[in-house]
C-alpha cells in the first residue's frame, strides 16, 4: 500500500511518459503499480465522450481501461481556469480521500500531477505543491535532460525542499536527442548541487507511442535505472495519507 507522486519541472517534462515506464519498471521489480491522473484538462473527444489524453497514454502500455480523473476538462490550461469555465471547481479533499482509497485497493498508485508545482488547482491560490505537501508521499521529478533544464530542476527541488516534501529522485527525459555529453554534465551538476539521487535517463525516442506499446522497447527505457532508489523511498518515505492524521 504505497503512494509515488510524479511532478515536472514544467508541464511538457513528460510526466506522462514517465509515470507509464515508472509504473511498469515497479511492476518488473514485483511491485504491482497502477498510474492515476487525478486531475486532467484538455479532454478530447473517444468514441462520441470526452476522455483523458493522458489515461489513454497509460493505456497504450497497459492494453486495457484505465483508472479515469477525478475530474476532466475540456480547455487545455491550468486547472482551476479549466474548471471555471464550466462552472466547476476542485474539491481538494475529494482528491486526497480517491487517492487514499486507491492506495487501499493497489499494492501501490503512481500519482501524475498536472503541470508543474505551482499550477493553480482552485481560484483561491491552492497550487499543486499545496496538495503535494498535504498527500506526504515521496515525490519524483521528472526534468528534461538538455539545455536549461539546471535551472528549472534546482528551482523545483528547492521549492519541494522548503515546504519538508520529501523527494524520492530525479528522472531526466531525453525528448530532443540532445548531446551525450551536455546530458551528463547536466545530471552530474544537478546532483551535485542539490544531493537529489538521480533514478535515471528516459532515452530519446523516435516514435514513442510504438515504445509504450511494445514490452521489449519499454524495458530497455528502464534498464539502466536505480531501482534501489525507488525502493528506499518507498519504504522509509515521509508519511503517505494512509496514516490518519
């Protein structure tokens, strides 16, 4: 019964992609994970009904229905716009009580948030990073693996740094075939400035969608990651919310 939050450092770091491979490297490891997208905007049109872009990813490695949002909108944007435009609005406490309930049906959930840290979830200011401290589950960020991603991952480590939020480890995501070189320094100086220990490198993929669908492909995304880390964090990790307060 466990809980991994996945963040980005921005909302294209690819935490989708991300919590697919995350969930089956776990499964590989006999943890049996399931993803979960709570919160989904941009909802587009499968079958006559809306459904959740990212769900449908999951699926594609999966073969078979996935966990659906507790809430999906159609705008793509941040989520409390998304939600004030059909005159809706995030129930907080609605989140975290599906997201306990599904850490008791699962050995264990791979929660993906949406966008970054500080994308709004209601009008009155609560942030993603809010619900991410309130969850207390351990935390992986998901960064890009080329040219500016210093900056934008130190910035996200030390805001979940200052708020107690207990990070598991870094995933860095190849998306643009950048330079082996400059993704090793990259990761090498982050580490060596924040301490955070790195889970491993997403390697570039040509067609993606054929990579999630295929077993083999998916494996070799993974095979080089530290399982450890995950373990570790997973087993002596902050409090997860299936501790009653």
């Amino acid at each position: 019964m466990s809980i991994l939050f996945i963040t980005g450092t921005d909302t294209d770091a690819g935490k989708t992609v991300a919590t697919v491979l995350l969930s089956d490297f776990l499964s590989t490891n006999g943890r049996n994970f399931v993803p979960f997208k709570p919160i989904q905007t941009g909802a587009v049109l499968r079958n006559d009904s809306f459904a959740a872009p990212d769900m449908m990813t999951y699926e594609l490695a999966s073969g078979k229905e996935q966990l659906s949002p507790d809430y999906l909108f159609t705008t793509p944007c941040s989520p409390h716009l998304a939600a004030s435009l059909e005159d809706a609005q995030i129930d907080i406490n609605r989140l975290t009580q599906t997201v306990k309930k599904l850490s008791e049906s699962y050995d264990g959930i791979v929660v993906e948030g949406a966008g970054g840290l500080y994308v709004p979830l209601t009008s009155e200011g609560y942030c993603m990073i809010d619900w991410m401290e309130e969850l207390m589950a351990p935390v992986v960020l998901v960064a890009r693996a080329g040219v500016g991603t210093i900056n934008h991952t130190l910035l996200s480590i030390e805001a979940m740094k200052a708020r107690g939020i207990r990070i598991a480890g870094l995933l860095f995501n190849d998306m643009a075939q950048y330079s082996p070189h400059i993704i090793k320094d990259n990761v090498e100086m982050i580490y060596k400035l924040s301490g955070v220990p790195v889970i491993g490198i997403i390697p570039y993929q040509k067609n993606i969608e054929e990579t999630l669908m295929d077993s083999e492909k998916r494996k070799k995304c993974y095979e080089e990651w530290n399982y450890t880390i995950l373990e570790e964090a997973l087993q002596s990790g902050s409090k997860s919310i299936t501790q009653e307060k």
